[in-house]
C-alpha cells in the first residue's frame, strides 16, 4: 500500500515570520498607513508648530514662551510616539495579510491536489467497474449460457424419446422455464455489457437500448445519430453510453415525460449529444443537485475524457442534458 505523508496543519495567525512580526526600525513603515492617515498626522504637526510659533510672538513673557515651546514639543513627540505605533499596527496587519493570502495559497493547492486525487480514482473505480462487468458478461454468456443450452437439447431428446401425455406437459412447462431463464441471461448480460456495442459500434447499441427502454416505459423516442463505423475508443465509447444509460434511466423513474430526444453529432474535433425530454423539470440551480450520484457519476466520466457536462433545467419545461468531449485522435 503506498504511503502517504500526513497533512501538516496550518500555521495559526499570530506565528508569523521574524521579519513580519517586529516593530520596524525606521520610519519607512509609515508608507503602509492608509493615505488619508498619513495626511491627518501631517495637519496635526503643522497645526501644532503653527499654534506653537503664534503663541510664542504673542507672548509677552519668557516662561509663557517656555511654556508654549515645552507644550509644542511635547505635542510634537506625543505625536512621533502615535506615529510609531500606527507604523508598528500597519506592519502588524501588513504581515497578517501577507500570511492569510500564503495560506490560502496553500489550502487552495491542497484542495487541488485532493480533487486530482479524488478524480483519478473515481476515474479507476468506473474502469475497475467496467472491467468487472465485462468480465462477468463473459463469463455469464459463455458458462451459464452453455450450461442452459445443453439443458435445452437434453430436453428436446427427452421430449422425442417420451410418449407419456403427462411427462409430455411436464417437458414442455420445463422448456418455457429453460426458455425465460436463457432470456433472462439475455437481459442481464446486456446490461452488464451491450455486445452491440462491442460488435456493432456505438450508434447501433445507442439506438437499440434507446429505443428499447423508451417502448417498455411508453415514451415516443426521436433519434438523430451519425453512421454507423465512426472510429471511436473502447473506453470513450462505453462511457458515453453510460452517460445515455443514466440520463434515460433518470427520466423513465422522475421526469414523469412522454417523449424523449436524443440528438448525436461528429464535429471536426468534438463529439457532441444532447438528450432532452418533455417532463417536469426541477430547479437546476438547486445546490442539491450536486450530490445526486447519478450526475456526479456522469459528470466525471465527461471530466475523465476531457470534456464538458451541462444540465438546462426548470420546473416544468422539461430537462437537457449536454455532453460534449474532444473527438478521438485530436487535441
């Protein structure tokens, strides 16, 4: 199993770097306060020599000069010493942000890093998932299968063999079982992997299943797809017909609809489809929405090939989904 290191956690606010967290030894800091501070303090000086200056002509007496001159310097260094701490507070919170935005950066990486991860392995899961379907279709088609039709020919030479009218009934009620039960087989290794799609490409397997699934549930089907042999991956191919799996199978059990649209289209480099029905709707901006297993199931494989995943939807004006991936063998 391969090993991970532990996350470290964030520094806390009020560790900040050396550098950040000292008072400043000039007055160079002053240019961090907000410009209309930096002019207050400069109307407070000038207002201080000035009334200083006036008083000292005014007075006609040496101690109220000296008087006037100590008041003066002494607003002058209440002043400085107000000066410094604003510098200090502005280096303070200067240092506050600077640190708030590098650990943003760095949640914002961690949080990208996650979603890589996360991504990549719900990635692997389909595939694991498909390999796994595929490989019990196989074995279900070629085991089960084998064993049901030798079931069958033995009680066909059962059949020709035995003249009894009772056996005769009991054989033929055999055969009907044989007969489901091979149909059943049917059904559920096409559900575990379309051999349409293995054999006949992705248009015909889209069509069949479409058009099946839409006459079992009573919903009219209006299919637009291109030829039949367009080149397409294997891994690309099944994932697109998952993603029209999914959509019809949303809309046969919630969009209460009674026709259902699906439009396939090669570009020069994307292949596009969109699948629209005329049912209810619901609120897309609804932040539930999300969550629903079914489009985050759909809208990583899109994200697995590259591509894009959008849903237009409102409370009865019905529901369009739209898939759009780069076509295979372009950028």
């Amino acid at each position: 199993m391969e090993s991970r290191a532990p996350i470290a956690p964030l520094a806390p606010a009020a560790h900040l770097p050396a550098a950040a967290s000292r008072e400043p030894a000039g007055w160079s800091a002053l240019r961090l306060l907000p410009l209309r501070a930096r002019l207050a303090l400069l109307g407070v000086l000038f207002a201080a020599l000035a009334s200083a200056g006036i008083a000292e002509r005014l007075a006609e007496k040496p101690q109220t000069q000296a008087a006037v001159i100590f008041l003066a310097f002494l607003v002058v260094g209440l002043l400085a010493a107000l000066s410094r701490l604003l510098a200090a507070d502005a280096v303070r919170r200067e240092g506050l942000r600077a640190a708030s935005e590098r650990h943003a950066r760095d949640l914002e990486s961690l949080i990208e890093a996650r979603t890589r991860e996360l991504s990549a392995l719900s990635t692997h899961l389909q595939e694991l998932s498909e390999t796994e379907k595929s490989e019990l279709a196989r074995n279900l088609h070629d085991e089960l299968g084998g064993l049901l039709t030798a079931a069958k020919m033995d009680l066909s030479w059962l059949q020709a063999r035995i003249p009894d009218a009772a056996l005769q009934d009991r054989l033929t009620q055999l055969g009907a079982v044989l007969d489901e039960a091979m149909d059943l087989k049917r059904r559920v290794v096409e559900d575990l992997r379309p051999s349409l799609l293995d054999h006949f490409g992705l248009p015909t397997a889209l069509r069949a299943y479409v058009e099946s699934a839409c006459a079992k549930a009573g919903l009219r089907a209006d299919l637009t797809l291109p030829e039949d042999g367009t080149p397409m991956p294997r891994e690309t191919a099944i994932a697109l017909f998952r993603i029209v799996q999914e959509g019809i199978t949303n809309i046969i059990r919630h969009a209460d609809a009674r026709a259902v649209t699906l439009r396939f289209e090669f570009g020069r480099d994307a292949c596009r489809f969109t699948l629209s029905d005329d049912g209810r709707g619901f609120d897309a901006a609804d932040p539930r929405l999300g969550w629903s297993h079914g489009l985050t199931g759909m809208r990583q494989r899109v994200r697995a090939l590259g591509g894009r995943f959008a849903i237009e939807s409102a409370p009865g004006a019905g529901t369009t989904l739209r898939v759009g991936i780069p076509r295979p063998g372009t950028d």
